[in-house]
C-alpha cells in the first residue's frame, strides 16, 4: 500500500534505467557504439538493442542492458575518460583532444580553443561521435566542464 508514494516519487526513474552496480540512471546509447568500441570476446556478449552508458566517474560499468548484459572498461578498446583520472585520454575521440590539451593551453594562454576547432570540424562533417566517443554523443558539453572546471 506504500507503493503508490514511492512511485510518484520516481516517476521519471524507469528500473531498467538504473545501472545495479552504482544504483544511478543510465543514457540511453545506440547499438552502434558499442560494437564500434567493444573487445571482440565482449562483442560476442551483446544480446539486445537497448543499452545505457553508466555516467558514474567511480562506477566500473560502462554500458549495462538489465536485468544480466553487463560490460566494464576492461571490456572497451579505449579508455573511458569519464570514467579515469588521467590526463592524456581523449576527451573527444573523433579528434583525439584531451584534456591535458585544454588545460595546458589555458596554462598557457588563458582560453581554450578547442571548442572552436571541434565546431570547425563538425561543421565541415568531419565528426563521428557515435563510433568513436564512448559515450556516443557529442563531446562538446565534457571539453565545456573541463574549461569550466579549470577557471574554479
Ligand atoms: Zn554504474
């Protein structure tokens, strides 16, 4: 009889959108993306054609189908820069930009381009974000977080 509280409480909250290891939502990713950057063994895993990147920085999930299709950053051919605290992984893949790029040109000169280059890039159709970021979307809005993040 308490159910009907819970509910409206998570009415935007879909079960299968939840990740089981770090209990938060998911994004919903295209197919595509992760059979562009799976290993092969964990390709051969693959069973359906519904599943969310887990966005957890600390959660070592990256793409989950529930109730049971679960693959992890040893299953990926790159490293998940969301997901890792190192510098030199890309932050967008279609370019291969990382962070240490951002930061060591606002070191440097203060600003960061790279938001400008990419757009140039975009707009000349040169992006391919679904095959290439892990994500499977645009990388614009982590190279704004990484600028923002350093003016703090
Ligand atoms: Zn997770």
């Amino acid at each position: 009889m308490s159910n009907c509280c819970k509910n409206s409480l998570n009415i935007e909250k879909n079960e299968s959108d939840i990740c089981k290891a770090c209990g938060q939502a998911g994004a919903l990713v295209k197919v595509i993306t992760l059979k562009s950057l799976l290993i092969d063994e964990a390709k051969n895993r693959l069973n359906n054609y519904k599943y969310h990147f887990c966005c957890s920085p600390l959660c070592t999930v990256v793409y989950f189908s529930n109730p049971d299709s679960y693959f992890y950053k040893k299953d990926l051919s790159v490293k998940v820069s969301l997901k890792e605290n190192e510098l030199d992984i890309p932050v967008c893949y279609c370019f291969g930009y990382t962070k240490k790029d951002i930061l060591d040109e606002i070191n440097a000169v203060g600003t960061s381009s790279v938001e400008a280059k990419i757009k140039a890039k975009i707009k000349a159709n040169l992006c391919a974000c679904e095959i290439k970021n892990p994500q499977g979307k645009c990388c614009l809005a982590s190279i704004r977080a990484i600028v923002e993040s350093s003016k703090m």
